[in-house]
C-alpha cells in the first residue's frame, strides 16, 4: 500500500472517530442538559459492559501515548504533545489515526 493512500486512509479513520465519538457524545450531553464531568464519570461504570469498555479503551488510549511520544521522537516529528492532548479531550479514535497519517506525511516528506 502505498504512502499517499495509507495518509488517506488515517485521515478517513480520523474523520470517522471524530464524527462517531462526538455524536454520542452530543447525544450525552442533550441529554444530561449539558456537559457535566460528575454525569460522564458516572455513566463510564454503568454497567459491566461499559466499564470493560472503558478500560480497554484507558489502557489503548494511554499505551498510544507512549508510542506517540517515543515515536515522534525517535523520527523527529514536533508537536507531539498535541496527540496526548487530543487524546483526552477529543478521542483515541480521532488522535489516533490523525498521529499515523501525520507520522506517514513526515515519513514521506523529503529530507
């Protein structure tokens, strides 16, 4: 596969995490009358399922923030503080994607 089509498939899976995470997320919100950190913590332990959930999620989402620190590092991409930030408070399943198809763009760029 090559570079240009896996940055188009990161910036996909990245657009495709912002819509679906932040839909429910406004759908949480209507319904709780706005964003309240006390309804979300309490909502993250609902049921077994959901607190299974959020700990896959948690231990994904803090491994993901060593990878992108140490990568970035390691290959020289700046901002790399930016990931972890969005990580929290937009969604893995946004910085995620968005980190590989920024990381293939820096691979890709001549030197």
């Amino acid at each position: 596969m090559s570079s240009n089509l896996r940055q188009g498939l990161y910036g996909l899976l990245a657009v495709l995490g912002l819509i679906t995470t932040w839909y429910y997320n406004l759908q949480f919100m209507a319904e709780t009358g706005g964003f309240s950190v006390a309804a979300f913590l309490s909502a993250w332990h609902a049921n077994a399922a959901a607190s299974s959930i959020l700990w896959d999620v948690s231990v994904a989402a803090l491994t993901f923030c060593v990878l992108a620190v140490a990568e970035a590092r390691r290959i020289g991409m700046r901002h790399a503080w930016l990931y972890l930030v969005l990580t929290f408070t937009v969604a893995l399943g946004f910085a995620f994607p968005l980190f590989m198809m920024m990381r293939e763009r820096h691979l890709a760029a001549p030197a």
